[in-house]
C-alpha cells in the first residue's frame, strides 16, 4: 500500500510531525523548569511566553494528532474500521484531547491576545524576547523577499526559516492593523476571530518548525539518524508550506513559482524517505 505515491503524500508528513512533536516537546520542558526556576526567584517576565506557548502548542499538536489518527484510519481503508486496527479505539480515546486542557480555539485566541500585544509595544522599543524575538525584525521581515530559485534551494534551513517569519509577522501585523480600525477592541477582536486564530496557527507553527531545525544542530546519536532526521524536518515545514500555501502567496513570502518548487522538492523528499523504510 505504501507504494502509491498518493499514500506517501498522506502518511510522510504524519511520521515527519510525530518527530517534530517529539522535540517541541523537549524544549517545551525545558522551558517549564526555566519559568518555574525564575517564579520561585520571583522573575515573572516569562510567564506570558510560556503561556502562550502552551497553550498554542498544545492546540496545534492535539489538533494534529486527532486529524493525523483518522488520516491513518482512512489510509487502511476498510480495515481502518476494524478493531484489530487499533485506530477507532485510538481515535474514540484521544479526540477529547482537543477540548478538555483548554477548547483549541480558545487558546489559539489567548496566544492571538499575546500576539496583538507583542505587535503593539514593537514601536515603542520593547525588544520581542524568547520565541517572538523574529518580531522585533519586523521591518525586514515585512519587506524581504524569498531567494529560493531552484527546488534544492528548500532545503536551506535559513530560507525555511526565513518564509515562516516573514508569513507569522505578516498575518500578526495585519490583525494588529485591522483592530486598531475598530474603536472598542473586543468588538475587533470578536470579528477578526478567525484571521487572529490563522496568525496563531502560523506563530506556533514557526516555533516548531525553529525548534525541528535547532534540534538538528545538535549531536544526534546513532549511524545514520541525523540524515533521515534532516529529510522529515524538511518534510514537516515544505508540507506545512503546501498546506498552508494561501497564506504564504497572499502574504507575499513566497511566489507561485516557488511554491511549485516547494512541492517538487516536497516530492523528492517523499522518494527519499520510501527508499528508506521499503
């Protein structure tokens, strides 16, 4: 079954987030115990952040691994019902995790209000620290303009990184514009709901992605881990590209042309990893 080009397309991206997870996850332990190490020192500046981050990450991955399960089930096809499979006890289980800890809309709404707040004080001269420090390059940000040339090109981390700045600054910066327009900002707030939820979405999706790549600058043990490790760290960020394509064109990160790249190379990647696990 995993021959078919169509069932890569599906599954890949799947097997490339779990690992992507796996290391947000390791640094969002990380920045537990740094945020508890400063509260007990009475250092409160990083509790927003961690808030925010939480909260985002824990939306995005729950989201992602719910739709992710019946992904999988679909892919089994018929035998994705049976119980033998494992995946309609799976799914049944793991589903309420995108509601109980928090709605996922909810939160993406509470990381969209630390966003908004970000955005406003840039101009004042308060320095964007820890995961928001790419905001404080928001007038290059705003203007750059994406060097890819050739598909290869994809598989620069700077150039990856690079586009999810520019789109997670773009959509921030837009909300930011459109509720200045409306004179009581919960009003605004209300009626930008979903673009906000989208700004959300593309921030968190940059932390993992950053995190994806600064795990990948480390020692990774074990002969051959690191190479498969690259291949599905560009899988996750070209797939999140593909999918998320309206906002990179329409934000003017990226080209059409460079978008067809994007899923050329995307292709490429899926190959490499088949020659792996077949």
């Amino acid at each position: 079954v995993i021959d078919y080009k169509t069932q890569q397309n599906r599954l890949f991206p799947l097997l490339a987030s779990a690992y992507a997870f796996r290391f947000v996850g390791e640094w969002l332990k990380w920045l537990y115990t740094d945020v508890t190490q400063r509260l007990q020192a009475n250092d409160f500046s990083t509790l927003p952040e961690a808030h925010a981050c939480t909260a985002g990450l824990k939306s995005l991955t729950t989201t992602a691994t719910a739709d992710g399960i019946e992904e999988c089930r679909k892919l089994c096809g018929g035998h994705g019902y049976l119980c033998s499979s494992g995946l309609p006890e799976l799914f049944a289980v793991y589903v309420p995790a995108c509601t109980y800890e928090g709605d996922n809309i909810v939160l993406l709404l509470q990381v969209a209000r630390f966003l908004m707040k970000t955005v406003s004080q840039l101009g004042y001269g308060n320095m964007p620290v820890g995961t928001t420090t790419y905001m404080g390059r928001a007038e290059q940000l705003m203007q750059c303009h994406c060097g890819v040339q050739k598909a290869e090109d994809w598989l620069n981390p700077s150039a990856i990184l690079e586009a999810f700045e520019a789109r997670a600054i773009r959509m921030s910066v837009a909300c930011a514009q459109n509720l200045s327009k409306f004179t009581n900002q919960e009003e605004g707030f209300a009626e930008l709901a979903a673009d906000l939820v989208e700004a959300a979405v593309a921030h968190c999706q940059l932390i993992v992605v950053s995190k994806f790549i600064e795990k990948l600058q480390q020692d990774i043990p074990g002969k051959g881990v690191k190479p498969i490790l690259e291949i599905l760290c560009h899988i996750y960020a070209l797939h999140l590209v593909h999918k998320h394509l309206g906002d990179f064109v329409s934000t003017g990160c990226i080209t059409a042309k460079q978008a067809s790249l994007a899923n050329e190379q995307l292709r490429s990647l899926y190959s490499q990893v088949f020659t792996c696990v077949k």
